[in-house]
C-alpha cells in the first residue's frame, strides 16, 4: 500500500470535519443572532408600556402594590383676574392620583423596588403625550393657587413614600396643554419596576 492510499482516509475524514464546521457556522450564527434579538426583545418589552389597563372614573385598581384611582383633574385657564397668567390657547390640567398601599413597608430596598421610576403623563386618543412641569415649577403654581395650602407631591417625590406609613398618598402633577386638546385625554400612570403594566384614568373635563 502507497503512501497516498494510506493518508486518503485521513483526508476524507479531514475533508467531512470540514465541511461539517463550515455547515455549523451559519447555524451558530443564526442561533446567537435569534439568541440575542430575544433578549433585546424581552428588554424592549420591559422597559415600555405595553399592557394597559384602564380605570373608569369613580373606580380603583390594584397596581404596583398599591390601589390606584383618580381623585381630581382640574382644568385652570387664564381668565381676567386669574391668579395664574396664561395664554388664551393654553390651559393648565392638575391631576391627583390616589393611592392606598397594601401594607407598610419599611425595608427601604423593598420600597424602591415596589415603586421605582415612577411616570404620571397625559396622553389623547391620537397617542400624543404630554410630561409634567418641573418639579420647581410645579410648586411656584401651587404657591400662586393656593398660598396656604401644602403642595402635594409629584409622581417621583410621592414614590418615595408611598407605603411608609401604610396610609394613602396623594400624587399631583400639572401639565400645560393647548386649550383645544382638553378633551380625549387620559391620564398614564406607570413605574419602570412594574412595566410593561401601566394604568389610563380617563378624564371627564368640562
């Protein structure tokens, strides 16, 4: 037996492991690539609201560890004598929430964990959205609207504690919108730790 007839199963043998490997890499891609679009998929789907439940006016519903319903939404425009100065074509919308925890919680990690990121918006039936004054703003209003009153806490400062004492909370926030944009609009309450669930308060303004 020659010298070539002894290495020809070797090189088959070499020739199939090729071939083999060369087969295998577009399967290794294509499993990483499923691999990795799934986690991004799962991420996108955590981080955005997706499931949206809404609470008819009057009503309440369990979000977060907490009850949620909507206490007020008071429309203020800028009329002669008005406390607040605005424009004919704006208006400003304040929206208080309320909310009743399930219970005290004093673990501080717990807390947060229950109620991180916490998002109160406007949105209308087209899908447009409007975000909160500042926080700063926001408290010059509620001086100017009622200067003995105590400020009620917007959505990031009220998450801080909610549950603490195990009593309701309230959360305000104000927005300033365009004055045609009154109607059709539902408040969107939703925390970063509870996504992708949300909740929409509908808002009956006059």
């Amino acid at each position: 037996m020659t010298l070539s007839e002894q290495a020809t199963p070797e090189r088959r043998s070499a020739a199939r492991w090729y071939w083999r490997s060369m087969i295998a890499i577009p399967v290794l891609f294509v499993a990483v690539f499923v691999f990795g679009a799934r986690v991004d998929i799962m991420d996108y789907l955590a981080s955005h609201e997706f499931r949206i439940a809404t609470v008819k006016p009057g009503e309440a519903a369990p979000y977060a560890r907490a009850t949620w319903s909507l206490a007020s939404a008071q429309l203020v425009d800028g009329g002669e004598g008005a406390r607040l100065p605005l424009s004919k074509d704006r208006k400003l919308l304040i929206v208080r929430l309320k909310a009743v925890p399930d219970g005290k919680i004093i673990d501080e990690a717990d807390r947060q964990s229950a109620w991180m990121g916490c998002s109160l918006t406007l949105v209308d039936g087209g899908g447009q959205r409007w975000s909160p004054l500042s926080f700063v703003l926001s408290r010059d209003i509620s001086r100017a609207l009622e200067p003995t009153a105590t400020p009620v806490a917007g959505c990031l400062e009220a998450s801080r504690s909610i549950g603490l004492d195990g009593q309701p909370t309230l959360v305000e926030e104000k927005f300033l919108i365009p004055a045609e944009a009154a109607a059709g609009l539902s408040a969107r309450l939703s925390f970063r730790s509870a996504l992708p669930d949300a909740l929409s308060f509908p808002l009956e303004l006059r």
